[in-house]
C-alpha cells in the first residue's frame, strides 16, 4: 500500500488508484474480494453488479462502500444472505480502518460444504477485504474550495499576492472591462483567504463561492 499524504490533514482522503482483487479459501468455501474505486452511488452499484454477472454461480455477494468524504458522505453495506452483521459490516469496518474514501468493495463467496459459524464469517469477509485493500495502491486527494473573483484591474497585483500567500490555483481568467477569476484554494483555507482577499482588497474585489471539488 502507498499513501505518501499528510497525516491529520483535513483536506487530505486516501483512495484507490485502480481496481484490485484477492481471494481466500476457508474450509473448502472460496472467497473473492473485488474493490474498486467509486465517485457516486451509481458507480458503486453499477461496479457490484458487474461483479454479480461475472461471478452469477456464487451463493453471496456481500458489498460494502464508504463515499464522498469531500461532500456528502455515505456508508452503505449488505449482507446478501449471510447471517446479520457477518460479512457487510466487517467488510465496511476493514475499509474504515483502511481509512479509504470513495472505494467499493465486494466479497463474493462459493460455499465449501463446511459452515464457518458467525465468528468464521465475519473474519473470512473482512480478511479478504483486507488482502484486496492491502495490495492495491492507495492516491491522496486534495479537497479544495473554488471561488469567481471579480475585481477592476488596479487590484491584480493584491490579489496575486493574496493567492501566492495561501498557495492558490487560477484555473481561468478573463480579462474584460474587470478582471473576473476562477480560483481555487484547500477547503480549510478557504474561510481565511477571503477574509483576507476582503481586507487586501478593502472589500473592492468580489468573492463568490463556487463549490468544492477535488484534486
């Protein structure tokens, strides 16, 4: 597993950089672990799906997936048949100790003719969860805030200075009769900055926020 990101960085998530699987056999039951990124919802229901077609013999598909750390964030996890609270929530905990974001994970699993009992399910989902997360590599992400700045043209040294202070980005800039500016600045600086744009600015340049996104 690579990370290479800041601990305790609020506007710092890790997730997956491409797909990965493992497979684990316990018992004669075989397990398979899938887990992938996932920017939304949709995305994640679509890859369990794909996941259910390619692996349509197997008696379970148990999914967990933990979403939008930047925005709205969501937790979802399912069972499929398994006994209560043995496979999608051990599943979803690996991916919460994992401390991973925006990431599908589906354990799919034959049965071997041998029961494993609740203590055996829950440790067979959540090891082969585990395996997969553990070998895949992991990308850091940037939250950011985006702003439109307007401002006249005696105000762009001000404001470059104000965007060099905080390490800010200029996506566009569109030089007309006033200046108008698209910038983006990490999601914890944001309150800061435009304090600070308003006060260099002596409330001259104005700040509209966009939205937050991610880089």
């Amino acid at each position: 597993m690579s990370t290479g990101i800041t601990e305790n960085d609020p506007d710092i998530y890790l997730t997956l950089a491409r797909p990965y699987e493992a497979t684990l056999t316990v018992k004669a039951s075989r397990f398979i672990a899938r887990v992938a990124p996932a920017s939304s919802v949709e995305r994640a229901e679509h890859f369990i799906n794909t996941v259910r077609r390619e692996y349509h013999d197997a008696g379970h598909h148990c999914f967990a997936f933990r979403l939008g750390y930047a925005t709205t964030q969501i937790e979802r996890f399912s069972d499929a048949g398994e006994p209560s609270g043995t496979a999608g929530r051990p599943i979803l905990e690996v991916i919460q100790a994992k401390k991973v974001w925006d990431v599908t994970a589906v354990v799919t699993r034959w049965f071997g003719g041998v029961k494993l009992g609740t203590g055996g399910l829950k440790r067979a989902y959540a090891e082969t969860a585990a395996a997969a997360l553990d070998e895949t590599t992991l990308i850091s992400r940037l939250v950011i805030s985006a702003y439109d700045l307007r401002f006249d043209h005696e105000l762009t040294g001000v404001v470059y200075r104000v965007i060099n202070e905080f390490k800010a980005l200029i996506p566009s800039t569109d030089f007309g009769k006033r200046i108008r500016m698209g910038v983006t600045v990490k999601r914890s600086k944001g309150p800061a900055f435009c304090a600070r744009l308003i006060d260099a600015g002596r409330g001259a340049i104005d700040i509209r926020h966009v939205g937050e996104g991610v880089r």
